[in-house]
C-alpha cells in the first residue's frame, strides 16, 4: 500500500509512518435495511485504513497519504471528547422550556417561552385536559375531545423545546435517563461548573442538574393538579397546542401566545417513566452525598408515582407501558431493595427478553451495573445481565463488519440519527459491567465505543463532526425554529441533527420534504451511498431538525463516558 505519515502540525515533523491497508470492499454489507443505501453498503467504495494505533503523543497532527493528500488537523489527548460532550449537553440548556437563555450563561439569548407566570401573553393559556395522551385522536389532539376534557389554566413550566415543534413528550424524559446512566458508568468525568448553566455551583456535577430538569417539571405538575384537585398523584407528559394552531407561524416560541396549549391528563405510562427518573435521580445523588438543592424528596415522589401508576391501569401491558414499567421498579428495588418492587422487575424482565436496544436497554442497565440497596437474585440478575450483553454483542458485530467501525444495531433503519448520533448505549453498560471481571472484554466493547464516537465526530464519508459548532466541518443549515430568530448568523452550538435519510420517494414535493433534492442530483439519488445523503435543507424537517430524546441525550451521554477526567471532579 502507498505510505502514510503523522506529521505535526506545529513543526512539520514526520513522528510516525506506515502502509496503507485494505480494510473492506464497498459492496458489504453494513446494514439489514438492505433498500435503504446501494448494496447495504454506507460508503459505496472500498475503504482502506491508515493504523497509527500505537502512536499516543499527545499533540495536534494531520495524516499525511503518499500522492493522495492530508487530512484536517486533528489532537490526541486524553480528553479529546471533552469538547463534543460540553456543546452537545449544553445543547439540552437551549432548548429547555420555561426560562430566559441569559448571560453569562450564553451569547445566544431568548426570553422565556411558555411559563405562564413570565411570558407576557400566556397566562391562561396553559390548560389542563383530563383527556389522556393515548386518548387524544392524533399527535396534535382532537380541539373538541381536548376542550371536553379542560378543568382550568396551569401555572406549571419547564419542559424541552426540540427543533421543530415547542411541545413536551412522555419519551423526553430519556434524556435524564441517557445523562444518569452516562454519570454512573464515569462519575470521575463529570463535575460542577463545567457546562456553564444556572445550577452551576450548587455542589453537584452539571450533568446530574441537567439530568434533573425536566423531573422538576414533573414534580411541579403532579404537585400542582393535587392543590388543585384535578390530579390524584399521576402524571401526563404530553403538552402541545397543535389542536389550536401550528408551530413557528410567523413567530419565535417566547411570541407563541395566540394559541390555546393543552397539559395531557395522568396516565400510567407518563407516571412510570417519572417514577423511574425520580428513583434514578435519588440514587445518584444518595452515591454523591448530596441532598437535591431544591429540596424535593426524589425516592418519595418515585414511591408515589409509582404506586399510582400501578392502580390506574398500569399493573400490565406491554409495549411502552411494560418499557416504561421495567425501568421503574428496576430503578425503585436498586434504591430501596424491597422485594414488592423486585417482584415487578422479575416478571417484566422476563417479558422483554433479550430486546433492549435504546429506551428498551434503561431497565436492564440499572439492574446490570452495581450500585443496588440489596442483591437482585441471581436469576434476575443473570437475565439482565445476558439481556445487556446481547445487544452489546450485537453492536460489537456491527462495529467489526462495517468499513468504519461504528456500532449500533445492525437492523436500524437509516432514520432519526442513525448517520449522526451515537446510539451505543449497550456498548458503555457493557464495559462498564465487565470492566473489573472481563478486563480483555470489556476493551473490545470499549475500543467499539471509541471508533462509534469517531464515525460521527468526523470518521465518515463526509468528513464531518455531526455536531454544529465543532471541528472544520459540522452542519451549518439544520431545522431549528428558535434559532431563526435568534439575531445571528448560526444556530447555538451542539446541535445533532437527524442527518441523512433514507429515500421515500423519487420527487419531493418542496423544499420542506428531504426528497426535494433528489431532481437535482447526478448520479441519481438511488446511486448515492446513504453516509452522503446531506444536503442541508433547513426547511425539511426530517432530515434537519432533531429532537432532544433521539439525538442531543444519546449524544451527550456517549461523548461524556469517553472524555476522560473532569478537572474538578469529585470522584
């Protein structure tokens, strides 16, 4: 093969050279969606590899291939996935809900959208539905099912934004998920005062505050339908106001007072996934030492929620509600160890069986990794455990049949993220897990985890860092309502777009469908590897938007267990 060189950027000094090596054909394939890219196949060319992985200097460098040219400059250090972690989980704190975006905190400010007690124009406009989320006809509600359901206006606040719509959804709360599991595995990388967000100095890691905010608005909902009578203990995590007008019409979210919003009433589902969140957030801080600066009670909210969500019809079914159920009581035995908790887990663990990947991973995981008030028995424990290292094998294999060494489920359609974000979740549980028992093991989930971070931080056909603000190529044009107001020229740094998308049709039918663009491509668009399929249409919401819970959590969470020691780090 042809040779290859390190060079320092900083002196032009060759410190490492090599061979060129075949690494795979370009008609492999690397994905089971077989119709979504050319022959399964993500690169659509033979791929070669350069291997310096015995070089450590730390230092700033560019590979250097005989008669081909140099790539961007790039640094070795240990904490290289610092800086991908700080703009991406700062991400999270531009689009919350409810609160100014100020300095110091941040040049991009906004007023506070959607807090009925500080918008100007929207006290009132926030009702209460008793109408249940599954019961609302459609994504956006029923106007007229909605208004059946209204018991008065809501002064509760603080949920997500995503890119395209200002709404809450049940499945945000992966994001304290995502970033509590990420504290778990590697406490020593987190500490306070590193995000630059309003709880910074408070005493606890800024990961675990961010993890806590959208809790908050659960906590503040629950609590305000009990003083109010139009709760009984439960919860309900849709909050939309599609029903009374779209999104972004003209107007930024802290201008989106015209409309009626509607708060979904408590059902089991919602209940359960805050019942977890709020056992997981009281037993990272019971490790930390730290009682929740606010004052909440955590394990006693995760109790009641709990309870109610098992005697409002949530004792069975499966889907979302066995999901949501699993995570709960997992979350609930490892922070009390009681056995009416452990009960629960048994039966749905052996109900989800050996399929968690994403959301389906948060239950097995907590009962996976160490940490419980008392011992799971040993069958519960082995089932979680073979359940975590299934899929954590499966993401091995994926990793070691594609060109570019990015795990993953094999079977993932080309959709929500799969070229951008980092879903490897399994990959770090797994490592985690085996770290002290397995170490051989443990490396090659580890090493996976490593080369899946640097397929979306730049090692891709693209030669791009999928996070906007980061490296010489990121996103520049994505979907985000907010941030076409914002005064600037750019969008705030840390954004992860959903990125390329697998083909619905041949002609879009305008510039807000990602398939706009394939009446202008040469080759035609079913001859263009999927890696590449970025055209950074801003108007298209399925390509260029993202949303918290698929995109900027993952992301944050795998970036921060890779990023070394934090300075400041308690642990």
């Amino acid at each position: 093969g042809r040779r290859f060189w390190i060079v320092e950027t900083a002196t032009g000094k060759r410190v490492f050279d090599g061979r060129v090596a075949f690494r795979k054909a370009g008609t492999e394939p690397e994905t089971g969606q077989a119709t979504d890219t050319p022959g399964g196949n993500f690169v659509g060319a033979d791929t070669a590899e350069c291997d310096f992985s015995s070089f450590n200097q730390p230092g700033t460098y560019v590979l250097a291939v005989e008669g081909v040219g140099c790539s961007f400059p790039f640094e070795i250090r240990r904490d290289a996935y610092r800086e991908p972690f700080r703009l991406v989980a700062r991400a999270l704190y531009h689009n919350r809900s409810g609160i100014a975006l100020t300095k110091p905190y941040t040049e991009f400010e906004r007023p506070a959208p959607h807090n009925p007690l500080k918008t100007p124009g929207f006290r009132g406009k926030l009702m209460y539905t008793t109408v249940r989320w599954q019961d609302w006809g459609s994504e956006g509600g029923d106007r007229a099912k909605l208004e059946a359901g209204f018991k008065g206006p809501l002064d509760s606040w603080g949920w997500y934004q995503d890119a395209g719509d200002w709404d809450s959804y049940p499945s945000h709360i992966r994001v304290a998920q995502e970033l509590l599991l990420a504290f778990e595995i590697a406490p020593e990388n987190f500490a306070d005062g590193e995000l630059n967000i309003p709880e910074s100095g408070n005493g606890i890691p800024d990961i675990v505050d961010e993890a806590a905010w959208l809790p908050r608005f659960c906590h503040r909902l629950r609590h305000e339908l009990l003083r109010k009578g139009w709760g009984t203990g439960g919860v309900g995590l849709r909050v939309a106001g599609d029903a009374f007008g779209g999104d972004g019409e003209g107007v930024p979210s802290y201008e989106d007072v015209h409309r009626t919003w509607a708060v979904s009433g408590e059902d089991p589902d919602s209940t359960f996934r805050y019942a977890g969140a709020a056992a997981h957030l009281a037993h990272v801080l019971a490790k930390l030492g730290k009682k929740d600066p606010e004052g909440v009670d955590w394990g006693r909210e995760a109790r009641e929620a709990f309870r109610w969500a098992m005697d409002h019809g949530g004792r069975d079914g499966g889907g979302e509600l066995l999901r949501s159920r699993l995570y709960a009581s997992a979350a609930l035995f490892r922070l009390t160890g009681e056995a009416g908790f452990l009960a629960t887990v048994a039966k749905d663990l052996a109900a989800v069986g050996e399929d968690v990947w994403l959301e389906n991973l948060h239950g097995p995981a907590l009962l996976a990794l160490p940490g419980w008030k008392a011992r799971p028995p040993a069958a519960v424990l082995e089932a979680a455990r073979k359940a975590v290292l299934a899929v954590a094998g499966q993401s091995l294999e994926s990793a070691r049949r594609r060109a570019m060494r990015w795990g993953g489920n094999f079977m993932m359609p080309m959709l929500i993220g799969q070229q951008t974000t980092p879903h490897a979740m399994e990959l770090a549980v797994a490592w985690r897990m085996l770290r002290d028992e397995d170490p051989a093991k443990a490396r090659e989930f580890y090493a996976a985890l490593h080369t899946t971070a640097d397929y979306f931080l730049g090692c891709n056909p693209l030669n791009i860092a999928w996070v906007t603000g980061l490296a010489e190529r990121h996103p520049v044009n994505v979907f985000h309502l907010d941030g076409w107001y914002n005064g600037k020229d750019t969008i705030h740094p840390g954004v992860v777009p959903y990125g390329p998308w697998r083909k619905a049709k041949d002609q879009g039918q305008g510039p807000w469908d990602y398939d706009w663009a394939n009446q202008t491509l040469h080759p035609q668009i079913d001859l263009w590897p999927g890696a590449e399929r970025w055209f950074e249409q801003r108007c298209s919401p399925l390509t260029c938007e993202f949303t918290i819970h698929q995109n900027l959590a993952p992301a944050a969470a795998i970036y921060g267990i890779l990023a070394g020691r934090a300075k400041g780090s308690a642990r």
